[in-house]
C-alpha cells in the first residue's frame, strides 16, 4: 500500500455514516475545515435522532 505521489490530487471528500450504515453523505463542497466541520454536524444529528428513536 502507498500515499500519493508527489503532485497528485489527494480526494479530501468527507463521508458521513450513520452507526448501522444506512445512510451516508458525501460533502465535496467547501473546504476541507468546513467539510469536517458539517460532517460533524451531521454526524451529530444522525446520533440525536438514532437515540431518540430508541427511547
């Protein structure tokens, strides 16, 4: 297994994966701090509505 190669384009596309894994979101847009940071978000509100589920 290797990195990238000096000049190639690294995919910093962030995923988002619900716990069981049947929804997921790409995010391409934006930079790569804001894509984390919505990604974060996300992520949060999958957990939220997962648990709120579960009560």
């Amino acid at each position: 297994m290797s990195g990238p190669e000096e000049g190639d384009k690294v995919d910093q596309t962030v995923l988002v994966c619900a716990d069981d894994g049947t929804e997921e979101i790409l995010i391409r847009e934006g930079n790569l701090r804001k894509r984390k940071a919505l990604g974060r978000r996300i992520a949060k509100l999958l957990n939220e509505a997962d648990a709120e589920i579960l009560r």
